[in-house]
C-alpha cells in the first residue's frame, strides 16, 4: 500500500496529465455536446471502467505482452480505429428525429456506456501509459508491489472521472446553447459523426507501437 505522501503526489500529476484534453475527452465532449449531459456523464464513466481495466491488465502483467507485442499491439489498434469509424459513420447515416430521440432513450444510454468502454479498451495506448506511468510511483522494495499499482491505479481512475465529468457537464452546456437554435441537430449530428472519424483518422495515423 503505497503511503500517503506517494499518493497525494500521484493524484497530483494525474490531475495534471488528465486535464490536457485526449481522445477520452474529446469522445466525452462530442457525446455530451450531441446527445446532453447525461449522456456525457455516462460515457465519462464508461471510459474511466475501461481504464479499469486497463489498470488490472497493467497489475496482472498483462500489458507488458501488449508493450511487446506488435501483432497484439496492431491488432488492437485497428480494432479500436474501425469501432471509431463504424460509430462516426453511423452518427452520419442517422436521421435527425431519430438523433433528438436518442437522447431520451434509455437504451440509447446503454449504447453510450458501452461504447465508451469499448473506446478506451479499445485504445494500446491507454494500456502502454498505464504501464509506463504507475511504475514511476511504486516502491519495489516495499510489500506488495502489484497492490500499489492497483490503489494508484484506482486513484488515476477517480481523478479522471472527476476531471471528465466536468467536461462532460461543460459540454452539455454548450450543447444547450447549439440544440435552441434552428437545425442544431442536424448540425450537431453531422459535427459528431466527423469528430469520430477524425479519432479514427489520427488513431491510425499516430498509433506506431513504441519499443
């Protein structure tokens, strides 16, 4: 267990890493800016139960294959490029009734959830950050090295899904303002459903495995 001063000096430069805008957040944004806040502060949630992910792949050693691997590496990245594709191209191809009704519905949210999961696990170099990052503040000499990267782990979770869920609500704002003039949704649709494929664009475009 990693002791106090470790932690709140972790939970420091987590904040500072995580309020630098990413693909997460520009996906959370996207969502709360198009469909609302609620939908926004789902996805933050979804991304930050895929970070958990994550951090119990970087605790049980599993990361280091991905970290090593350029097949599972490529794999998964292009995984995660198609998802983000298929989702923009399918935000294009929707209808505006069907865009506003979305919102409202609960198995809409559902999707959102889901989807915001799959983005972040989606994603190698979420994992590969998570490998390089948690190992700077561990004590290899103290009990228990795989229970401190799981608590900082835990605590980079709660710091993200604070900092996304203001973004989210900040979107949601935003997208109240762009939903009271006429045609927003249409426009909005059209906006999110590029803003996806441009995820998709520069994750193929800047996903080289590291060595």
């Amino acid at each position: 267990m990693p002791d106090t001063s470790t932690i709140l000096l972790f939970a420091l430069a987590s904040f500072i890493l995580v309020i630098i805008p990413g693909p997460a957040v520009v996906y959370i944004l996207t969502r709360s800016v198009s469909q609302g806040r609620t939908a926004g502060l789902v996805s933050a949630v979804g991304v930050n139960v895929g970070s958990a992910v994550h951090v119990l792949a970087a605790v049980l050693g599993l990361s280091i294959i991905l970290a090593q691997s350029a097949v599972a590496f490529t794999t998964i990245k292009w995984a995660g490029v198609f998802y983000l594709a298929w989702i923009g191209i399918r935000t294009l191809r929707a209808g505006d009734t069907i865009f506003e009704q979305a919102t409202t519905e609960r198995q809409a949210l559902r999707r959102v959830f889901i989807q915001a999961i799959l983005v972040n696990i989606l994603n190698p170099k979420v994992a590969i950050f998570f490998l390089a990052f948690l190992p700077q503040f561990v004590d290899p000499d103290a009990a228990n090295p795989a229970l401190q990267t799981f608590v900082l782990g835990m605590t980079l979770i709660v710091v993200g899904l604070v900092s996304d869920s203001i973004y989210a609500i900040i979107g949601g704002r935003v997208g109240d303002l762009f939903r009271s003039k006429p045609r927003a949704a249409r426009n909005t649709r059209i906006g999110a459903g590029l803003t996806y494929l441009t995820l998709a664009g520069v994750a193929a475009a800047t996903g080289a495995r590291s060595s």
